[in-house]
C-alpha cells in the first residue's frame, strides 16, 4: 500500500431505478464533490437509454465538482441497478464498453443495503409499490422476495391496493358483509359505484394500486374489521419476509420505502427490536460497494 | 294473435365473445337453418370490429340456408354480448343502424343462462379463464363476480393460475414449506429454476395464469397440501357466488366452462344438489331471449 504519493482517488455511486438514476461523486476523504440524476436508469428499457441516464448523471456530477469529462477515466463506480438480477442484462453490462477505471455492478436492492448500514453488516427491507429484502452477514447474501406484482411483492403499497379493490368488490357483489372502507376507496377514487370502479381498476398499474394503500391503514386505524384483517395479512408477509433474512443473523434491519413506516407497527416485537432508521442514501452504498471491492484487489494485487 | 297469413318469422341468435362471434339462425319450430362463426363480436376493441364481426356470422348463417343476404331484413335478432354491461359500450350498440326487423340486446352471461335453461329461469356460473355468475328468478335477474382479473374473477382458471405461481414463489424463496406442486410448476412451465419462472410469469395474461389451472387440481388430487388449500379457497369463492345466486331462488344451476368439472366435486352438498347440465348454447339463449323479447312486445302492441 502506497497511495500517498498517487492522486486522490475519486469515487462515483449510481443508484439505477426504473424512473431515475442517481450518480454522486465523493473524494477519498468520503466528501461530496458532486451530484447528478437523470432519466431510468436501468436496462429494461434498453442498453441505450440506460447508459444515456448513466453518463448524463456522471457529467452532471463532474460538473458540480468543477471536473473536466476527461476525469471520467480515472473513476471507480459502484452502481447498483434494477434488473440485473436477471443474467441477461447482467451480461448487457458486463459487456459495456464503459469509459470509467472500473465499474463494479450489483443490484440495486444490495446497494440499499449497504447504504442503510454504511457499507456493513445488516438487512434492508424495501416496502414502496414493490417489496423485497436482502441480507448481508459474514460473507453471505440473501435475496428475499420481490418478483413482481401481481404473482410477488407481498406486503407492498401494490398488493395491499389490490386486496382493497378486491375486498370492496366482495362487498359490493353481496359476497362479503360491506364496512366503511367500501365508501372510503369509491370516494377516494372518485367512483359513484362498483362498475365506475371496475372501470377505474381495469389494467391498472402496480403505481395506480399502491396510491391506495395508504387509505387501507387509515380505515384500519379507525377500527374496520376487514381493513384490520388485510393489513394483518400483509404485515404478516413482510414478517415472514424479515425472519428468513434473519436465518443468517445479520446484526440490524432497516425497513425502508413509502409504505415502511405504515407497516412497521404490526411487525412482531422480536422484528420491531431489530430496526434501526437506515445510515444513508443506496448511491452512498454504491460508494461503499466500489470502495469495498477496490480494497479486496488491492489487496490481492 | 293472427300469424297464420304472415311469412314464417326466422330468429338470429348472436353471441359475441372477445375472440369470436357466433351465430345461429332458426326457424319458429326451432330448426336451425344456417350457423356462421367471425371475429371478436364484442364492442371492446371498438364497433368497427364488433359490427363487422356480428355482419360476417349472419352472412353466413343465411348462405347456410340458402337465403339472400335481403333476408336480413326480416330478422329478429336477440344478441348476448360481452361488455355491453358497461353502459358506454350499451350506449354504442343502442345507437347502431342495424339492418334487421329488431335487435335485442342483452350480455353474453345472461343469453348462457338463458341457454343452460332453455329460456326458463335458472342460475348459471361460468367457470373459465374468467368466473361470474348470474341468476333469473320470478323476472328478477341478479349478476354476481366477474369483474376482471387479478382484482375479481374469483375462483377462476386466471386466479387458480396466479395462486398457484405466488405459493411456488413462496416456497421458492423459503417462506413456505416446499411441497410437490412447486416441482409440478417447474416443469410444466420449462422453468429451471426460480428466475426462470419469474420471467415466464411477468406481465402474464389471464390466458397464461389460466393454463395452469388444472396442473394444482392434479397437484391436490395426489394429495398436495398446498394445492388442496388453493383449491377448496377458489371453490369457496365459487360456493359464495352460488349462494348469493340462490338468494333469488332460481329453481336450478348450471356450471359451464372449461373449469366447471374441476371444481364441481369441491363445492357444498348443498350447492351441489341444485346443479343441473347445461341444456344448450348461449347462441340458443339468444335466440330464445328474441323471442320472449317479440312475445312481450306483440302482447303489449
């Protein structure tokens, strides 16, 4: 190890989600020098508007940093995206002809994690329109759940939203006895009645379910038994979610996304008495990503 | 009541699905005359499609019979189509320039009811890729389910279908015990694995849920445990349309579609007493329903 004599090394994180890409840029010293974001950044829309959102989030972030382009060359980046869990894009990437010193892909659940625990030990549960979680102890990784909606994503904003639609059409058909949450989603979706909300519903996007799903903790919180029994049902799959990620005894867990702190309280207390609130951003768990593996070559250089 | 003198009055009975239209002309002793089978003959891919699709079956219904396409005219047409409960859709057909003596029309539930009980009242559940059921009673007539998938369609191949990759991909993931019918799964979906399935299952339509449907009834008849809770949960869903049916008191039951056989044996005794084989097709429900409509209408005259 002698670096003291060489220029500071600089570090680029990319958080890639479906509707935006994040970059930072950060300096030896773990300062931000610059930041970026863009257009989705992952390649299930393809290669090109993926590294398109990628390289104009990286030159947004040199630009705050008062970096010429040229500097590129001499990044290490962590970017975690979406998707690559899949091999086929995954080998997209690897195949990329990036301009970067080294470009370290993961997921962009992994990067959440790292993120949450600042590079170490942990778990991270993301509930938002989707849900998954990931595990990192001791040299092991665990990927828990997601998969999509309408099969997977138990527990999340999309698949509470559904149960209600699903729930207030039992009602409405005569199927189940009707209670206050009925009236509350047809007002809520401006919809006079069951027919006006089939129409609503019809080839609905997972996004358009989970606006919906924090009307059904309000209708539980003001005691609606079948409002009450859905949360439950959902609570109880984040908990199944949280205690396999427990199998491999990471040392805390970090609930995150728009729907975690909705869920949260009908956990089970062994659950509850594993949160912390997370460290940091996943672009700053790119950072620690990149980081981490540029260390491990270094030292098997 | 002076019909004697008059030409002989020939009826058109329609049903008009999503993938195809039939037709079926008959004669006033009910000898079919001619048959004609299209397209799409529902009006939700617009009425361009629907009309045309309604047009080519009676046309060659009546080259069937050896009759001018002038012979139109003089048509009663009683008309089961899906959609036209939506009353955007109703309204489009209400404002067609057909070009028969009369044209009723009704959804395609109610002419299958009408069929399975020979015009007589009676209840009626399909069981298909979609579930709904519909009852006629004393001039009562009660729709229940359907509503479309994955929010509705209770009970249906689709949800079977759906229920069934959601309990793999708990198994998959260590969430649930692993039973017999994830390796079923597997198989019968060339799938190698849990990523695989993933991708075989994202953005499926109904249609793909649906064809694995009989796959968990095969899985619970060899004694699955997981496909058997599946299994008598879809059926309760089916018991609780029939009872909501039943309410109305129609004086018997006819399950139809491709799914009926399957899920017959899991339904209540009580349920299953009233069940009766279907007694035609919808395309004779709607000609029967032209008739009654024509009777009305010359004792009202």
């Amino acid at each position: 190890m002698s670096t003291t004599a060489e220029p500071q090394q600089l570090y680029l994180g990319i958080d890639g989600g479906g509707s935006k890409c994040r970059a930072i840029l950060v300096s030896q010293d773990s300062e931000v020098l610059g930041e970026g974001i863009s257009g989705p950044g992952n390649p299930l829309r393809g290669m090109e508007i993926a590294t398109a959102s990628i390289m104009d989030a990286t030159r947004q972030a040199l630009l705050c940093a008062g970096l010429p382009e040229r500097a590129m060359a001499a990044l290490t980046v962590g970017a975690g995206l979406a998707g690559v869990n899949v091999p086929q894009y995954h080998a997209l990437f690897r195949d990329w002809q990036h301009p970067f010193a080294a470009f370290h892909l993961t997921s962009d659940l992994h990067i959440a994690c790292m993120g949450a625990h600042h590079g170490q030990d942990g778990a991270v549960i993301i509930i938002g329109t989707g849900s998954c979680g990931l595990a990192q102890s001791c040299q092991q990784v665990l990927e828990v759940g997601g998969h999509g909606f309408p099969y997977g994503d138990n527990g999340s904003g999309a698949w509470f939203g559904l149960q209600m639609v699903h729930q207030v059409l039992l009602c409405l058909d005569g199927l189940a006895a009707p209670t206050a949450m009925t009236e509350a989603l047809l007002k809520a979706s401006h919809c006079h009645d069951q027919l006006a909300l089939v129409q609503h519903f019809m080839h609905a996007s997972p996004t358009l379910y989970a606006k919906y799903a924090p009307l059904i903790f309000a209708c539980a919180e003001q005691g609606d038994a079948a409002a009450l029994a859905i949360v439950r049902q959902g609570a109880a799959h984040i908990n199944a979610i949280a205690h396999r990620l427990m199998s491999i005894a990471p040392p805390k867990l970090a609930l995150i996304g728009g729907l975690a702190y909705k869920v949260e309280p009908y956990l089970d207390a062994a659950i509850r008495a594993r949160i912390v609130a997370a460290d940091a951003s996943p672009e700053w768990g790119a950072v620690w990503y990149a980081r981490q593996l540029a260390q491990q070559q270094e030292k098997t250089a």
